[in-house]
C-alpha cells in the first residue's frame, strides 16, 4: 500500500516525464525536489476602483466626455488625473481639496459670487 506523498511524487515524476526537453531543462535548473507542479496559482492584481466601481482611468475619462470644459489644458488633465488617483487610494490631500471645493462653491453660492479663472 502507498502512502499519500509516494503517490504525489509518482504524479510529479510522470508530470516531468511528459514535459517537452526545454520544459525540464528549466526544472533541472531550479531542481526537481525544489518543483512543485501541485502549486496554486498566482492571483491576478487587484485592480484598485472607487465606491462606483470605476478605476481612475475611466472616472477621467467620464468626468472630461459629462463635463468637457472649455479651457483644457495639459495641466488642466493632470489635476484630474491627480484628484481620479486620490479618491481610488483614499489620499487625504485628496480629500481635502474635495471637501474644499465643495465649501468653496456653497460659500460663492451664498454670497451670490462667480468663480474667477485667471489673473
């Protein structure tokens, strides 16, 4: 009667066996008892995204195609982009510009004021 590993490395040997020469050449590299063919694999990266389920790449892409300003420039798309990389990583920066904004434009709101671009 065998016992369960004698059974493993009958599997594993059969498994070598059956691979193509560069295959085991790799394996013989690294060493046949250092192999573990029984591995569980790798899982994928997470892939980071906010409370709408969307990663930074398409909350972008979503605020620049519902919103299209007007005067867009390079540095206009970085501080989107900047603030889209904040929110998914919870930065606190982030944050602080957001609850910012929010109290700057209900201040100008209630002071009955325009927001003022420029010089």
């Amino acid at each position: 009667m065998t016992t369960e590993y004698e059974q493993g490395q009958a599997k594993k040997k059969f498994l070598y066996e059956s691979l193509s020469p560069r295959r085991k050449k790799f394996i013989d590299r690294i060493g046949f008892d250092k192999w573990d063919p029984f591995q569980e694999p790798k899982h994928p990266i997470e892939i980071r995204t906010d409370s709408t389920r969307r990663t930074s790449k398409e909350l972008m892409l979503k605020f620049l195609r519902d919103f299209q300003p007007e005067n867009y420039s390079n540095a206009y798309g970085r501080g989107v982009l900047e603030m889209c990389i904040g929110i998914i990583n919870g930065d606190d920066k982030c944050r602080a510009m957001y609850e910012f904004s929010l109290w700057y434009r209900d201040l100008l709101e209630r002071e009955k004021k325009e927001f003022k671009t420029g010089p």
